[in-house]
C-alpha cells in the first residue's frame, strides 16, 4: 500500500506539472476552439491530478501508511511544503475562476477571439509556470523530509 499509495503520489505531481504548463502553452497564440479545447482538455487534467494529489496525500499523512501522523506535523520540510502547496491552490483561483467563465462562454457559441484577450492567456500562461515550479521546489522538500531532515 505504501509504494501504491507514493507512486500515485509521484503520478499525480508529475501529471500535474505537465498540465497545468500545456494549459497555458495553449493559450500563447490567438485564441481558437481548437486552442480552448486543448486548454480545457489540459485543465481537466491538472484538476483531476490535483484531486489524487491531494487525496494520496492526506492518505499517506493521516492512515499511518509511513510515518506517524506527528512525524509530518513536526517537521519543517513538511510544513514548507505545505505552504507551497497552499500557494498553488492560491495561484490557481484566477485560473480555475477564468476557465469556468470561458468554459460557459464558448458552450453559448461566442468566438474566443471576443473573451480571450492575449493578457488573460498569457496571465494563465504565467500563473502555470509558477505553479510547476512551486511544485518541483515540493519536491526538494520532500525529499529532505524523507531523509529525516526537518526535525
């Protein structure tokens, strides 16, 4: 279960990662169905990565699958990762918010081009390339909590 559970872990991020950079790469050109159906497609993907991210991750911290529950809540590396993650989740209000509206707006047949500004894309665009790399510095924390560091 523990190696289950790690590797789930590990997939969510990496998947994440990938997403959330392809949703904004989608955006960098003038806005078209295709290029919104692809952001959309990569949105979808990073909300599902997030959800098993998140849901892998409080298995692991409160079902005792590694580390008692105390371990985590110790450990600096732990809570420094934490507060990157809460960063993330920050970060992607605007997104998550901009999406649905674009989302709504294309189903009722409006052409990008008169709700998708080139700021707003590249805004997006931006917001992802933070959010990965928060992400990969939650990495580095990991791994020094795993090593026992953070006590």
């Amino acid at each position: 279960m523990r190696i289950l559970l790690a590797g789930l872990h590990l997939l969510a991020l990496s998947l994440g990662m990938m997403a959330v950079v392809l949703r904004g790469s989608a955006l960098r050109d003038s806005p078209t169905v295709e290029a919104l159906r692809r952001a959309f497609r990569m949105d979808t993907i990073w909300g599902i990565a997030a959800a098993l991210w998140v849901v892998t991750g409080l298995w692991r911290v409160f079902g005792h699958t590694e580390k008692p529950t105390g371990y985590y809540f110790d450990n600096h590396w732990f809570l420094a990762k934490m507060g990157l993650f809460v960063l993330i989740v920050l970060l992607e209000i605007g997104p998550m918010l901009t999406f649905m509206r674009w989302r709504k707006l294309l189903r009722g047949g409006a052409a990008p081009s008169s709700f998708v500004t080139p700021g707003a894309g590249k805004r997006v665009a931006i917001i992802g390339h933070v959010q990965a790399t928060l992400a990969l510095l939650m990495i580095f924390a990991a791994v020094a909590m795993a090593r026992g560091y953070g006590l």
